[in-house]
C-alpha cells in the first residue's frame, strides 16, 4: 500500500444492511489519487455504460465519501463527497472541510462507498476497523444544529459505553443532512459543524434519496504512515509557515470581500446577478467583526489558515444565530443576491440555509432566481402565498424553508435552478429559453458567486463554461493544463484549496510525493493524472441522463445574464466577450485531446487509459 | 509663584453655596511636604477647618469635598484621583483613591484637584476643562444608577463640549459621581467611576450628596504636567511599565483568583460575616469565573499595563446583563463568601448591584453581612425586613442592598454604616450587636482576615492601630517601613497594583518632581507627617464619634475568636502582640503611649500647628 | 528552575489541533491525534477546549496509583508515568477532577502531558501561529492550578454561554 492510505475502503449495501471491506490497486490509486479522481472512477465502475440510464437519486446510484492520501496530513483536513449528481448528472468532487475526515482515517478507513437505500433512516458509525449501520429515525426531520448535538452526545455516549475504561472520549467527526437533503431538494447540500457544506453537486438529497441521514467517525489510531516521514514532517512545518504568514487572509478571511468584490472587481451576484457592482460599506468585512465576530481564527484540523470567524447574533429577532460569517459566498448569495445588505440578516439567513441543509450557493441562487421570475410577472403573489421583495429578510426566509420543505412553489424551486426554469415555464406556458434567461447555472450548477463580466476576478471567460463541474467556482477551468494540479488535484488529494494557495506548488508536491511515494510531477499531474481525471468527469457529464442530456459547445456556456452588459459601477457596460469564450473553448478541448465538441478522442482516452469509455464515446462522437 | 514640576499648578475652589468658583494654589512647600492627593487633602483640611474640626459635621455644609491628583497622576503607570475630606464614618480622613480617567483629564485641563465646599440647593454636578469650572444642573440625574448615569453624561458633556468648541470628535470625558446610596448619604457609599471602580473606604459618596453634588466632569485637551527630569521619566516609565508586564499571574489572573485561594489557602476570607474565614468552594474558583463570564481578559485603566481586571458579563438565566469589573478579590469576597454566596453568576450580580447603587462594595457589603448575621441570631427579624436574610440566598441581599440605598424601612438604620447601626440596633433591640460589627474606627474591615496569620496583607496591628482603620488597601506594619507604601502612592496618585521596586518609584518621583527625596525622608518625614496629621483628625473625630485611645486602637472583638474551620482551625489574633506591637509602632512614630503625637514630633515633623488641639487630648 | 506551568486561553483555540499533531510527533513520531497529550474537544462547532493535565498541587492521580507507576518531576511538577510499571487500571483518570489521563490507544497505558521536559511542543507551534491559546509561563506552584482540571464539556458549556449569550445554554 503506498503511503498515506488507511488501506481499506468500506462498501456498504443500505439495502442490504450489508457492510464490506474493500481494497484499490496500487495502480488504481496512483491514477486517481483518491477523493474526485477514485470517486468518478469507483462511479464508472459500479455503474458503466448504464451511467445514462440510472437516475441519480435511485437506490443503484452510488455515493462516495472518500478522503485522500494527504487528508489530515497535509494542512486543512477534506472529506470529499461525489457520485451521480442529481444536478448535473455527471459527477463532482464536493469536499468539506470536517474532522470526519481525520477520524475515519484515524479509524482505518480511507473511505466509504454507499449502494442502495436503506428502509428507514439510518446513519453510519465507523470506529476503530469496525462500522455499522445506526437507526437515525430520531434524527430524521432534525435541521443541522439539532442533528449535530444530538448525534456527537449519542456517539460520544455509546463508545463510552463500549469501551469505558479509557478517560474521556473525544466527540467524532461528521457529515450529516438537514431537512433539505432528506426532502431531496436536488441542489441541497451534505453539511458538516453546522455551517460547512460540500455544497455542490446536490450530494445532500443523494444522501437524503438513501435514507441516509449522516457519516459518523471516530477513530483512535494513527493517521496513515507516509512513505519518507521525516520529509513529511519537515514539508508539514514548512507549509504551515506559509500559511501562518498570509496574515490578511487569517486575519479577515473571505468575508472583507463581501464589500470589496462587490466595489473592487464588480463581480458579485446582487438580485439575482443583474448587478455585480454595489458600493454598501454596511456591508464591509468590519461590520461584521466589530458587531458578530466571537472567534476571529477559527479553524479545522491541522489548518492554521483561520479563514473561517464565528459570529453570532446576540439580540433581536434573530439572537441565537451562529455560523461561520462571513463567509464570502454567503455573505454574498445569501445577501447581496437577495438584494440584503446588512450583516444580521445576512447571518441569520445564511445560518438558515444551512440549518435546513440547503447549500448555501446553489439553494440562494434558486430562491434569487425565483424571485427575479416575480419581479418579471412570470410568478405572481399567490404563486408564493405572499409578495416576495428584494431586500426582505421575511421574502428568502420563507422561500428557503419553502423549499426545504417543498411547501407550495417550494416544491418546484426544489428542483434547483435549472429544472426549475422548465417546470415554471411549463406550468406558466411559456418557453423554457424565456426563463433559462434568468437561470444563473452551467449545467445544472449554479454559478459560484464570482463573475465573469468585469474580467476583473479570478473568474474569466471559460472558467465556468469549459468546467466539467459546471458553476462550480472552486474548480474553475483555464487552459486544460495549469488547471490540472488546481482544484482536481486537491479534490483528488483530499485537503483545502485555501491551505494550497499561497504554497509553492513545489511544495506541495514534493508533499504529495514524501506521503505517497509514488514517482509523481506537477507537470505528470498537469499532463496526464488530472486530465485523466477530468476526461472521465466529462465523459460522464456529456453521458449524463435520464431525461437531462448537455448539447456540446451549446451547454458549454455561460449563463445568458453574463454576456449583458454590466448595468452600473467601474466596470458598467463591460460583459464577457462571446468570441473569447469560443476560442478559448476550443483551445481547451484541444488541450485535453478532445474534439472540437469536446468529447473525449479515442487515442486521449487510451493515452489516459481510458479506454473503458470508448464505447461510450464513441456513440456521443 | 512658581510651579513646582509635576504639577498642573492650579486647583479649582468651589464653593456651592454661593455658586463661586476661583483658581486657587498653595505654597511650593505644602507640595514638598505634602505631595499631593491624601497628604496635601489633610493639609487643605486643617487649613480650613482646623481647630473647628470636632465641631463640623462630616454631612453638613461646612465639611469639604476634595478630589486629588498628585505630581505622579497620570505620568507613573495607573492614573488615579484621590478623594478626601472629614470622612462621615470615621470622622478623621481617608485618601479614598479610585483608578479613573477623571484625574489624568483634570491634569490635562490644567488643574491638580478640586475643593468642594457648601452645598448646593438642588442636584448639580461640576464640569472641569481648560476654560474652569462650571456647575450644571443634575436634576436629571438624580436618582439615576451608575450605569445611566455614565451614559447620560457622556453623551452630554460631549455633546456640551463639541457645541462650544469644533474639534473634530470629542473624545469621552472622566467622571466621578455617586450612585443613590451616595445621594441618599449612606454612610458608608463611595464615590464610583467607571461603572465598577470605586474610592470605597471614608464613606465619601455620602459626603457628595450631603452636598447636592452628583457628580464631577473633566476633560482637558492639554499636556501631562511638565516634569523635572523629562528624559530620565521616559526612561523609567519604560520600565516601569516592563515591570508591570512581566507580572505574568497578576495580569492573567487579576485579583480574582483569589476568591478560592485566599479561603483555600490563607483562611483569611470574610465568610458569613467573618464567622468563618475558611472554604473550599471550587465553584468559586477563578476559572469558573473566567470561562464563563469573563469577555475582556486584560481590562486596564489610564498607563496601567497591570490589568488586574476582567471585565465580566452574565449572558444568560436570571441575572443576565450584570456587567462589571469580577471578579476583583474583594468584592468577590465581600458580594460572594461574606454572603454565603459561591455562584460566580450571583457575585457578579451582587457586585455589579453593588456598584449600580453606589454602595461602597465592601463598607456596604460588610454592613449587609452583619444584617444577615443579625438576622440569623433573631435579633433582626422577618418583621424588621420584610423578607428572610438567609446565607447564600441572593435575592435576599439583591433585596438589602436596594433597601439601604434607598433608606427604606430597617435600611434607613443600617445606612448609617456597620458601626453606627449595631450602635442604634443595641439601643432598638436591647441586644448588644457590636461583636458582630466588624469595623475599625468606623471603617469596615477589607476582605483579609488576621487571625490566620496567614494573609499576605494583614496581621495583628494592620488595622487597629491604621489612621484609615479598616482600609485594607493602607495597612500598619512597624510606622516606618509601609510609609512609603499606600501613604505615599495615596499622596502621589497612582494605583499600588502599579508595582515596581520601591528604589524605581523614588527615582521617578524626583525625576517628575525634583524634590530631594529619598525612600528614609519620606519613611522618616513626609510620611510620618502625613500619617501624624491624619491621626490627629482621627483623635479629634467628632461630632456624633470620638474615637478612645488604646481602647479603639483595637482590632474587632471577633477577630480574636479562634477561627472555627480550615487548616488553622483554633487560631486567632494574638492579643498581646497586638498590645506589643501598638506600643511599638506608636513610639516609632513619636507618638505617646496612648497614641497621640508629642509635641516633640509635632515640631519635628513641622506640625506646630497641631499642638494647641493635641495638647487638649494628651 | 522555577516550575512551568501552561497557561490556557480557551477562546483563543481555533480547534486546529496543531497542538495534538506537534505534541504526537513528540511522543509518538507521527501524527496521532488519540495519543496526543493534549486533546481539543470540540463538543459544537466553535467552541474548542484543549485538555491537559494542570499540575494539580495535590496530585490525586499520583496518588492514587496502586502500583506507583506515577511520579513528579521535582523540576517542571510535570506528572511522568512509568510505562512498565503502570498496569492500565484507570485509577489515575478518574482520580481526577477533570479526567485528564487517559489510556493510549495502543497498549493501554496511562498518558499524561509530561511538559516535554520543560520546553513543551503544543505551546511552540500555538504560539507561532498567534493564538497564544497555550501559553508558558515560568511560575511556582499555585493552588488555583487545580481548577483548571476540569470536565472539558463543563468548560465548553462556560464557554459556550461566554461566546453565544443564552444561545450557548442550549449547545453543549
């Protein structure tokens, strides 16, 4: 076994009640690494040719909750959660950062493979070499916070009661669903310590669809030995200087850019993305850490980035409110999209998106669009029971839980953005083009909250476009070739995109190379084990179904709304350049060897070796 | 004249009565000799009062209101103002200080202090910058608790300050002030400042609002006072201020941590009004207090990197929104164990009430105890109070506290103090209450016990025989050595938790003054000169009290009972020593052997003045 | 020398448990958090307790080991255990008042902070990364160090009220 696997993987039948160890080649795990790599190909291998076929949200859709061999070693500890996306029907790498992670590696366990559904709910406990399955009917309908305090008492409890005579045992780590997930609102989120989320991809109602309403670990081992530990520790002290020494992204975290992506680079989305410019200074990073800020470095295993800050809200109608905030990404969708600017309401919805288990991007992106739909006549009043406005704390609170909940147009807004737009269009009789106009998505997945329009951000062009992960912004395409040890490999690698940015990539790898052994490069990565990785992704996506199949070039786009013009601010009448996006496609398609529609050619995928997907290809080609 | 370094130059003289307000300065000599704060306050005093001092009412309009800085104000670390002025409890005076940002902001509005004399005909507070005195109507005040009270005049002395002048931002003023115990001439309430810091001992909130006064206000946009040797004050406020932050306990923990240890370890905490001064209460223990309620952890004062106190708050259950500086040994001891009370959540509200009301924390708290031990040997009854005043039970004192600040019912007797109320309980119960009474000279003893002989603060003579009698914070040792302790950092100005060696302080009282001085001529003359004067107002007392030589000079009866729990259990004061060491101390300080100076130290000390009134008491 | 004592700020934590890796690195030679001396539970997410043995001026857990495999290092009053000797009875922990030890993970022996001998890990790698969450101070034994031997979850309920106001009741 190379280094820094546990060694064994569990596969569990929630039909069955059936729970199997299992073990990956050598060679399979130098190819996919682990978390989004293992995941697409386990994916492909339980599933096949049939991938177009199978509903993701049946009980023969398979769920991955993998690390990777640097989880927990490596600085920021991930959990990576993938399978059939209910969303965009290929698949993604969704990691969160959890203890769940450490625990289930300290446990001996590098992952968990799902199959089948189980007949009421249940959740996993994995301890030390040993898991089981736990009725969680007492859980089921609990929303995050309830979930989590209840389960780590219980867990905490019952290995005590296991096994007393050891001191104090430590709470464990974990994933859970809220109420979104178990309704299987299609975009909702897998949760963890209340407000982190692997957010995209819909793996929440995946979850939710198997009757699965958490992941629970604790283990007391080692984390797995390395293959030159004394090199590990070293790059170990040396990464963490790097990240001790990014003062201002310790010290402010994402959340400054709730007022300086918004004035500076113009790309943040305001009421539903028809503005990406504002200039609210009560929205400035310092409202919020001056009022709410009770923990300014708050961190997950091993990470000394402290991009994270605990807030909580003391008075008003919304005392009691604590989550991670601000968070860039909900400080804008769950603010700015709703045309919300000021902090407490932005908390308080930010920790109710993730209370109810939406993902705090995808699910805000849905209820924005919605009431973009009213703000345009094609929803009216009484299709909400009430009349939804911009900037009304009241108007997103209820539609989040409507949707939760599937209460009334809830229940259509459940299905995510896309599907929405259809299901609205035919209900309203109307084209389907006539909403998707206002449907901020690429291919299913809504749009992370950083614009293309301004060129201003770190989004371009094709980066959401060409992403086999659709809206994803944490795993932006660029040129099908530096992107490769981006996102793909920390997904694949399991840890922080946060604890690998502002760390020589150098590092990193000889990193990588130190845990595992294996006689890795970057440009090794760049040029073969990432596109690997992505090619089988994309292969996946464009096999998509049933009922949602992407057109090539067509669907390899941007939303509508970002080729208009940007309507105010610095940037005002800038928009991403159509013709730019056109050619960069192709050159990146080119890079990756695929053809001028992006399928994947016959010699890339016995150059990746591939070649289980020809088949497949060769009928989209 | 000339300004002595140090000095603002100037102090304020107001007279209430007659609404007159002047500039006033004294001689360079009464500075040398009396420095500033408690030692220049007595001279003020005589110089005033003088002979007549038997005769004046410490609540009528002839007594004076003095609020001092010194020449080290706000230049040594820990800017404190120092109140005084013929106190209403032991009727001779107390240098009552108080760390606040009143005093610094008096030096930097060109003043040193402010003599209150008169009284005024309705409520009215004094507002101190560079352009004078002014004295404002406090209508609207009266009756407001601390906190309000900070708020409601911040706001409009701020908002006074910026419509006669355009700055820019006005930053927020000093402030001392009284609470309604003060208003209501509790005997015993203190002049309070930041919400939780007082100038507890000498019962001066009392003598404010004797004189209408609810308050007083500065702020100066000038420099600190010039200094005498500018480069070696710089240098050695450095220093100093190194000193003050490699005192790694005291900053974590503050005083507080004492609230388990000094019972746990010293047996020498008030507990159920000194009935015991033993426990071993872990719920009391400073990380319970620190965990749960403590938001600022190093909460300091003007210069002062000493930060003995955290700022506590209680955000949940019943006695959610106390805020206030806890714990703070003595308030924690005093508000907690003398209660019966070992709940960090009911101490903190208790104090932080306390403190609202403009109780003296520990004057006011020790009367409350000696109510509850009343009460629990059925000389005081349910009747008397209208409630049951069991140990432990905090909402029974939340109760007794309101009652005495207002003067309701039994709270009007033990408004007058511990002292006077177990006076007027024998004489109302026929029950004789002053074994209970745990006073010296009519000043409730601090939260360190002596019979234990264990504290790191008190022993036999560290009361009986003090001028300021039960003020801890001014212990007797031998009348040489502790002179140059709290006498001189009362009479300087500046916080004693400010430590640093005593060769460093000296060094930079010449440096800001350039007086020649040195540790022996201040234990030797300033000192005993301070001291000998107080002890003479202290002799003279009057009108309602005279204080007995010898007799007085005396440790409460209870301190002598063995301590009845703890590893010292049995042991108590030794009354022998006490007699040896009074003896001793009186001699040291050239005082005869009932403790009145002679005239040979009188003339020594350049006392003259006393010697008419001395020779009438020998 | 005087005795060392590790100061802990418990709302400075920011639950990345470099603490544990350090201190395992020290102890064990790899990362290995259920080994680590010092131990953060996290009982809600935010609020982070380490857990470590306070030197206790009454050492109940020496004192209440059997087979006397517990013992004080006169220099730092760390507690060292003596492995061979300790027969994993679990008397020491529950000797104490806030259940510190603990029996290692591997074979069952009482583990207890030693201090490192006097120049502990936890505290280097907390201070570099600015937290100063655990901190050295160089003080004699005080009484008051046994108070923070204490139920971490005790702490974290504190704690939790500290940081959330009545909210923090309802947490832990």
């Amino acid at each position: 076994m190379p280094g820094g696997y546990a060694g064994k993987w569990l596969e569990v039948d929630l039909s069955k009640d059936k729970i199997e160890e299992v073990t990956y080649s050598d060679k399979i795990l130098e190819q996919y690494f682990g978390g989004r790599g293992l995941a697409a190909k386990i994916a492909w291998d339980k599933v096949g040719d049939k991938w177009s076929e199978m509903d993701p949200l049946a009980p023969e859709s398979p769920l991955m909750v993998y690390t990777g061999p640097m989880t927990a070693i490596y600085p920021g500890t991930r959990i990576c959660v993938s399978g059939k996306s209910p969303v965009s029907m290929g698949t993604v790498g969704s990691t969160a950062a959890t203890e769940l992670a450490n625990e289930m590696k300290s446990a001996g366990y590098d992952g968990v493979t799902f199959m089948g559904k189980a007949d009421k709910p249940v959740y996993l406990l994995i301890t030390d070499n040993s898991a089981e399955l736990v009725d969680a009917s007492h859980l089921w309908g609990l929303d995050g916070e309830k979930t989590l305090i209840k389960l780590n008492k219980e867990v905490t409890d019952e290995l005590t009661k296991r096994k007393p005579n050891v001191g104090l045992w430590k709470d464990p780590g974990m994933i859970y669903i809220g109420p979104a997930g178990e309704n299987l609102i299609r975009n909702a989120a897998v949760l963890a310590k209340i407000c982190h989320a692997a957010g995209y991809g819909g793996y929440g109602s995946l979850m939710g669809s198997k009757n699965l309403k958490a992941v629970v670990a604790k283990g007391r081992g080692t984390l797995p030995v390395v293959d030159a530990p004394e090199a590990t520790i070293l790059l170990w002290k040396k990464t963490h200087e790097h990240l001790m020494a990014r003062s201002a992204m310790r010290r402010q975290g994402t959340g400054y850019a709730g007022y300086a992506v918004g004035a500076d680079t113009s790309s943040e989305p305001i009421r539903n993305w028809q503005e990406e410019w504002h200039d609210e200074k009560s929205f400035g990073g310092p409202m919020f850490e001056t009022r709410f800020w009770v923990k300014k470095k708050w961190a997950d295993f091993n990470c000394t980035t402290n991009c994270m800050k605990v807030s909580c809200i003391k008075t008003g109608p919304w005392k009691g409110d604590i989550t991670d905030m601000p968070d860039y990404e909900l400080q804008a969708y769950c603010g700015t999209n709703f045309g919300i600017f000021d902090p407490e309401a932005n908390i308080h919805l930010s920790a109710l998106a993730d209370q109810l288990g939406h993902s705090g991007i995808n699910g805000p992106n849905t209820a924005g669009f919605a009431v973009e739909l009213h703000q345009r006549g094609i929803l009216s009043d009484e299709d909400f029971g009430f009349k939804p406005k911009w900037g009304d704390v009241e108007t997103f609170d209820k539609i989040l839980r409507m949707m939760a909940y599937r209460e009334g147009i809830g229940d259509v807004l459940a299905e995510g953005t896309y599907k929405a737009a259809f299901l609205i269009a035919k209900m309203k009789g109307k084209k389907p083009e006539e909403l998707l106009k206002y449907a901020v998505h690429v291919k299913g997945i809504e749009v992370g909250a950083h614009g293309t329009r301004s060129d201003a951000d770190y989004t371009h062009d094709i980066s959401y476009a060409a992403s086999v992960q659709g809206g994803d912004h944490t795993s932006v395409a660029s040129d099908g070739y530096n992107d490769m040890s981006g996102a793909v490999f920390t997904d694949s690698a399991v840890f922080c995109n946060f604890t690998y940015y502002g760390v020589p990539q150098s590092l990193v790898f000889d990193f990588a190379k130190a845990i595992t052994g294996f006689p890795m490069t970057l440009h090794g990565w760049r040029s073969v084990t990432g596109p690997r990785i992505v090619t089988l992704q994309k292969a996946l996506l464009m096999m998509g179904g049933p009922g949602l199949k992407w057109e090539p070039i067509k669907d390899d786009d941007n939303p509508p709304r970002f080729y208009e013009p940007l309507p105010s601010g610095p940037y005002k009448g800038k928009t991403t350049d159509k013709a730019v996006v056109d050619q960069k496609l192709q050159a990146y398609f080119d890079t990756l060897g695929w053809d001028n529609r992006g399928i994947p050619t016959k010699e890339t995928l016995k150059k990746l070796d591939l070649a289980f997907l020809e088949k497949s290809m060769a009928k989209l080609r | 004249m000339m300004t002595p370094r140090g000095y603002a130059g100037k102090f304020l003289d107001i007279d209430l009565t007659n609404e007159k307000i002047t500039n006033t300065t004294f001689p360079e000599k009464d500075l040398e000799q009396y420095f500033g704060g408690r030692g220049l306050a007595a001279k003020i005093l005589w110089d005033r009062i003088g002979e007549k001092w038997r005769e004046v009412d410490p609540l009528g309009p002839d007594n004076l209101f003095i609020a001092l800085g010194g020449p080290m104000t706000g230049i040594y670390p820990g800017g404190r103002i120092c109140i005084s002025g013929k106190s209403p409890v032991s009727n001779g005076t107390v240098g009552s200080t108080a760390s606040t940002e009143f005093a610094h902001e008096l030096r930097t509005a060109g003043y040193d202090g402010v003599i209150v004399s008169g009284r005024a005909e309705k409520p009215v507070y004094i507002m101190v910058t560079e352009e004078g005195g002014e004295i404002k109507d406090a209508s609207h005040l009266w009756g407001t608790m601390g906190e309000e009270t900070i708020k409601l005049l911040n706001k409009e002395v701020t908002r006074v300050l910026d419509s006669k002048k355009e700055i820019g931002l006005w930053k927020e003023p000093g402030m001392i002030y009284v609470g309604p115990a003060g208003e209501n001439m509790v005997r015993n309430a203190c002049v309070m400042t930041k919400l939780c810091h007082a100038a507890g001992y000498g019962g001066y909130g009392s003598l404010m609002g004797s004189k209408n006064l609810k308050a007083i206000v500065a702020k100066g946009r000038g420099a600190l006072p010039e200094v005498y040797a500018p480069e070696a004050v710089k240098l050695l406020w450095k220093r100093a201020h190194e000193h003050l932050i490699a005192n790694d306990s005291f900053r974590r923990q503050g005083t507080g941590y004492g609230g388990w240890s000094t019972a746990t370890s010293y047996s020498s905490e008030p507990v159920r009004n000194w009935q015991d001064e033993w426990h071993d209460e872990r719920s009391f223990g400073g990380p319970m207090f620190e965990t749960r309620f403590w938001v600022k952890k190093k909460w300091s004062d003007f210069n002062c990197t000493t930060n003995c106190m955290k700022v506590a708050c209680v955000k949940s259950g019943k006695w959610k929104g106390a805020i206030t500086d806890n714990p703070d040994y003595e308030l924690q001891a005093y508000c907690g164990a003398n209660f019966g009370v070992f709940d960090p959540a009911e101490n903190i509200h208790l104090s932080a009430l306390i403190d609202n009301l403009g109780h003296s924390g520990i004057g006011g708290a020790n009367t409350m105890g000696f109510a509850a031990e009343l009460y629990q040997r059925g000389i005081l009854t349910e009747e008397d109070l209208g409630f049951k005043l069991e140990w432990g039970d905090a909402e029974a004192f939340d109760k007794i506290a309101r009652l005495i600040a207002y003067r309701e019912g039994i709270g009007d007797v033990l408004a007058e103090g511990t002292y006077r109320a177990a006076l007027k309980l024998t004489e109302m119960k026929g029950v004789d209450c002053m074994p209970y009474a745990i006073h010296v000279k009519g000043i409730e003893i601090g939260a360190h016990g002596t019979r234990s002989d264990a504290d790191f603060l008190a022993h036999d003579i560290g009361y009986a025989v003090n001028v300021q009698g039960g003020d801890h914070t001014s212990i007797v040792r031998d009348g040489y050595h502790e002179l140059s302790g709290a006498v001189f950092a009362d009479s300087a100005v500046y916080c004693s938790f400010a430590r640093t060696p005593q060769e460093l302080i000296f060094d930079y009282a010449k440096a800001i003054t350039g007086y020649p001085l040195t540790i022996e001529s201040w234990r030797r003359e300033n000192g005993p000169r301070i001291v000998t004067l107080q002890k003479a107002f202290l002799l003279l007392g009057g009108p309602d009290v005279i204080w007995e030589p010898i007799k007085d000079d005396d440790n409460p009866e209870r301190f002598y009972a063995p301590l009845p729990t703890g590893p010292f259990k049995g042991r108590t004061t030794d009354r022998k020593l006490v007699e040896r060491r009074r003896l001793a101390y009186f001699e040291t300080l050239g005082w005869d052997d009932r403790g009145i100076p002679t005239k040979e130290t009188l003339n020594r000390l350049d006392l003259g003045y006393l010697e008419k009134s001395m020779t009438g008491l020998r | 020398m005087t005795s060392i004592w590790i100061v802990r700020d418990y709302e400075n934590c920011s639950g990345c448990r470099r603490c544990e890796l350090a201190c395992s690195f020290h102890h064990e030679g790899w990362m290995w958090p259920e080994a680590s001396r010092v131990r953060v539970f996290m009982p809600f997410p935010g609020v982070e307790v380490p857990h470590l043995c306070a030197q206790c001026d009454d050492y109940p857990c020496v004192e209440s080991c059997p087979v006397d495999a517990l013992s004080v290092d006169a220099d730092t009053t760390a507690v060292i255990v003596d492995r061979d000797a300790c027969t994993s009875c679990g008397a020491c922990y529950r000797a104490c008042p806030g259940t510190v030890p603990f029996l290692h993970p591997a074979d069952n022996k009482a583990t207890i902070c030693d201090l490192c001998g006097g120049d502990p890990e936890c505290v280097k790698v907390c201070k570099e990364a600015g937290y100063n969450c655990l901190r050295l101070v160089h003080e004699g034994m005080s009484p008051n160090r046994k108070l923070f031997s204490r139920n971490p979850i005790e702490v974290a309920k504190d704690l939790a009220v500290k940081m959330f106001g009545e909210k923090g009741e309802e947490v832990i």
